[in-house]
C-alpha cells in the first residue's frame, strides 16, 4: 500500500511541476493534481512491473533503491499525463 501512496503523492507533484514548466499545456492547480495523481498512479505501476520493484516492495523490502524507483515512476507519470491532457483540451480549443 505504501509504495502505491509514494506514487500518487509523487504523480500530483510531477504534474504540478509539468504544469508549471509549461504553461501553455497547464489545467490549473487542481487539474494538474487530478491527472497527475492517475498518471503518477499508472506511472509507477508500469515502472514497477517493468523494473521488478512491485515484489520487493510488496514482499516488505522497502529499501532506498525501490523508494526512489516509485518517487521518479510517479512523479513523470504524473507530468506525461498532464501533458498530452494539456494538449488534448488546447487541440479541441481549437
């Protein structure tokens, strides 16, 4: 549960960050929240299988190694999603 936690915390900052950096593609604080959170959610879960760092985190090994491989999968899951929403919602704006 835990790791899933460091994700989405980490999804919601990595989508602020994004939406800061780039502020034409921003949904406003509480939308760049939101889409980072799923992002940094789906982010980190797909990092995790790929990496393998799911089983040792589940099975209750969290070391340093697996707590930063959540915090980076969360945290640009989180602004990749803001940004393609970003440009989806300028695209239909359009």
């Amino acid at each position: 549960m835990l790791p899933l936690i460091i994700q989405l915390i980490s999804g919601a900052v990595g989508g602020n960050v994004a939406g800061g950096l780039l502020k034409n593609l921003s949904l406003g604080t509480a939308g760049n929240s939101i889409a980072g959170i799923v992002g940094g959610g789906i982010g980190g879960q797909i990092l995790s299988a790929v990496m393998g760092g799911g089983a040792a985190a589940t099975a209750g090994g969290m070391d340093i190694g697996s707590i930063v491989s959540q915090v980076a999968g969360g945290g640009v899951g989180g602004g990749i999603v803001v940004a393609i929403v970003g440009m989806i919602r300028s695209a239909m704006a359009k």
